[in-house]
C-alpha cells in the first residue's frame, strides 16, 4: 500500500544528513542574542490633546452638557419629520393599555392556535 498524496519520487531524505545538536546547512551567521536597532523617536504635537475632543471641528463645544444638549436637540428635529409606516406602527403600539396589548396578544395566540388545529384537521388521514 503506498502513499495516496505524495508522489512516486520524493527528495526528502537524499542527502548527508546531520546529527540531532549540530546547526543546519543553511543557517544564518547572526548570532541569537543580536538586538535590532532602537526606533526613531516620533515627534508628534507637543501636550498631547484631551480624549473626546476632535480638533477637525472647528467650534467645537469642550463642554459635555452642551454637546449632549445639542445632540438631543438634532435628534428631536429628526424625530419631529416623517416617522415613516415602521415609526407610525411604533407609536400606535406604546399609545395602547396594557389590558389592550394584552388582549390583542390573546387574539392573535388563539388565532394561531386555531388555524394549527384546522391545518392538522385537513391533514389528517
């Protein structure tokens, strides 16, 4: 039984061969304890910048409040515009009771429950 992956002549072991410690044919003369040159240092502004800030925007409120304040405000703007069928349907959804979500849930349960009992009716043999 031979080998169904390798080939018919294989070149691995030709050769003169070489004991367990000694070093390779091929290896390199750099010596393992070698160090690589130390990087160059990189000059960057000097102070650093704070966290959160974003330099590109000129006028840029550093205060949290007012950019929390002004972010609330563009989201409220794009609310007050077309909400779309999907925002619509969502608020239809949180204007009912409780009792009425309930009971919607109910009707709709024993709607499934019913057309699974016919489907397995019609099935039957």
């Amino acid at each position: 039984m031979g080998n169904c992956c390798g080939g018919e002549s294989s070149d691995n072991f030709k050769g003169d061969g070489r004991t367990l410690n000694a070093q390779p044919a091929n290896a390199s003369t750099q010596p393992h304890n070698a160090r690589a040159p130390a990087p160059a240092k990189i000059s960057g502004p000097q102070g650093g910048r704070t966290l959160g800030k974003n330099p590109q925007v000129p006028g840029g409120s550093a205060d949290p409040k007012a950019a929390a304040a002004r972010a609330a405000e563009e989201r409220a703007k794009a609310g007050a515009q077309g909400k779309g069928k999907l925002g619509k349907q969502l608020d239809a959804q949180r204007g009912q009771s409780q009792a009425n979500a309930l009971a919607q849930t109910a009707r709709d349960k024993v709607a499934a429950r019913d057309a699974d009992a016919a489907a397995q009716a019609r099935s039957y043999n």
